[in-house]
C-alpha cells in the first residue's frame, strides 16, 4: 500500500479511456459477493468464508509480518505460510474457472466409472448373500452435490448418478484440499527470496505460482506440487518471495536474487493474473501484460458475477447437503 491505496491495473476494460493503473484501498479490490457463500438446503451459508480467515488467513498474515520485517520464523511461521499457500492455489475465482473447466471434461467419466465399481460391488454382495449396510455420509463428503436416482427407460430400471458442477462442488473441493489432502501434500523446504535494487514483485488476482519448465525450455504454470524441479512461489510483500523447489535444497534465506533472475520470477507472476494486477511500483507491467478493451466482454462478465449467487444458489437448492437427507 501507497498511502491507504494499492496500484490496480484491470487486464478487461470497456474503452480505452479507462484509467490503466488506478489506487484503490483494500476493501474494494479482490472482493466478489458470494464466492464462497452456497445454499446448504434451507438457508445461505458463509461457514467457508469464516473458515478460511480463521484456519489459513489471520495465521499466515502473523507470519508475513515477521518476513516483512525479517523476524526470525519459527517452524509454525513456515507451516503458516504453507498452508496459506496452498489456500491460495485453490481459492480465487482463477482457481474456481480452472476446476470447473476440468471437471466439465473429466466429470462425467470418472462418474461414470465409479457408478459402475459400486454397481458391480453391489452386484457380488448380493451374489454371495452379504447383507450391505448404508454407508454413512461423513465430512467433507457432506456437502457433495450429487444425487443418486432410480430410473426406469423403455420399462429397464436403472441407476443414474448426477453432480452439480458448480460453487458447491469447488467449495466441497477446497474443503477436501485444505481439510484432508493439505495433510498428505510434501511440504518442501520453503525459503524466502528477495528482489534486487530496483525491481519488486507485482502480484495478481492469482498470485500463487506452480512454474514447470520443461527439458526443451519451455514452461506452464501448471505444475505439481510433487513433480521434482517443480517452482512453487508466490509474492508476500514486493520485496518478499515464498519459494520452494520441488525435490532440491531452496536457497539460503534472504538470499537475493540477480536482475535476471528476478526480471524472469516477475514475468512469471504477471502470467499468472487472471484479471488484476497489483503493484507498489508499475514500471513495464502494461507493455508487458497489455489489457483488452472489450465492452462485450466487460459486460458479460459483469453480468456473471452480478447473477453468481442467485443463478448458483437457485442450482445448489437442488442439491441439499447429504447428510440432511
């Protein structure tokens, strides 16, 4: 912040007369209404919200304000910041379009594969007389929105399985992630890179990096978490970068980083953004990550998150919590 105010650059704007870097205080940017509320089955729920600023937020923003200052960091600092990491792959509306995106090309296969295990298991229990009990639904499978249905096609009954991709399916994802999985996840040797004289790190509506570079130089953003030479970083003040190598030793912390490296981290960070780019100083960033100017698409995605919560609670009402059934 620059006096109460961060730089935000819009990477979609609708003219070009749009201020192209504009201060704002924090309350006004990375804010969307209802990301995480969703509709339980009789009422509106923002349980997801307080979660994450309870478990994942205000520990980590302890922690980062011992980086900042340089404070030594204690093994729960580094845990901290990990954890907030990994909240921060999952969480924005990025990482929402990205699982909604997979999950509409692979959804209906692994759906269709898993009716099939179950029909075939139920079909031996009832062979060999083994009597099977309801299983019972626990957390995070809770919140699942899927619908188990009899159906009955040209006089055939049958077994139809039917999930709501959508809010609800990504909160029950992040729920598992940062529930259950966050605890099998390697945790790497984390350290603290800084940015050289003249240069700081920007950062974005999608701030946490999975860099993968591969034998013909060429990189994604896609990387995994478990994937050796995999680089795992993200922005903590524009001076400060959390970073980890998958599989190899991170550097000393504190270490400085040349010019080039860090022109390389930057660009990298810039490529990450979906929508916003956030920046102490704007030097290059414009050139580099030029905007669109798009009325059209201005306003489509205006309209989109104008109708979020009523077009996606209007879907979860038909999806009530499992464990209320």
């Amino acid at each position: 912040m620059n006096e109460g105010k961060v730089l935000t650059y819009r990477l979609v704007v609708p003219h070009v007369k749009c201020e192209i870097w504009k201060a704002l205080s924090p309350k006004s940017i990375a804010k969307l209404e209802h990301l995480y509320s969703y509709f339980s089955g009789s009422k509106d729920s923002d349980e997801i919200e307080r979660w994450l600023d309870r478990d994942f937020e205000v520990p980590a923003s302890l922690s980062i304000a011992k980086v900042v200052t340089e404070s030594r960091l204690t093994s729960e600092d580094w845990n901290n910041l990990f954890r907030f990491a990994v909240a921060q792959s999952v969480r924005t509306p990025a990482g929402l379009h990205s699982f909604m995106k997979r999950q509409s090309e692979t959804l209906e296969a692994v759906l269709s594969e898993s009716m099939k295990g179950s029909v075939a298991r139920i079909d031996a229990a009832l062979t060999s007389g083994v009597h099977l009990e309801p299983a019972q639904v626990l957390d995070p499978f809770d919140k699942l929105p899927l619908k188990i249905e009899l159906v009955n096609k040209d006089g055939e009954e049958g077994i139809q399985a039917r999930v709501l991709n959508g809010r609800k399916l990504w909160i029950w994802h992040l729920e598992n992630v940062l529930k259950s999985v966050i605890h099998r996840m390697p945790t790497h040797r984390w350290t603290i890179l800084r940015a050289p004289d003249g240069v700081t790190w920007p950062t974005t509506d999608n701030p946490f990096t999975r860099l993968s570079i591969g034998e013909n130089g060429k990189w994604n953003l896609e990387g995994g978490w478990g994937v050796r030479d995999t680089r795992l970083f993200m922005p903590l003040s524009p001076k400060h970068l959390l970073f980890a190598c998958v599989g190899s030793r991170p550097p000393q912390r504190g270490t400085t980083l040349s010019i080039e490296e860090a022109a390389f981290f930057r660009m990298m960070i810039l490529n990450g953004a979906s929508r916003y780019v956030y920046a102490s100083e704007t030097r290059d960033i414009e050139s580099y990550l030029p905007r669109t100017v798009s009325r059209e698409l201005y306003d489509a995605e205006q309209k989109l998150w104008a109708d979020w919560h009523e077009s996606q609670s209007r879907e979860e009402a038909e999806y009530p919590d499992l464990k209320g059934i």
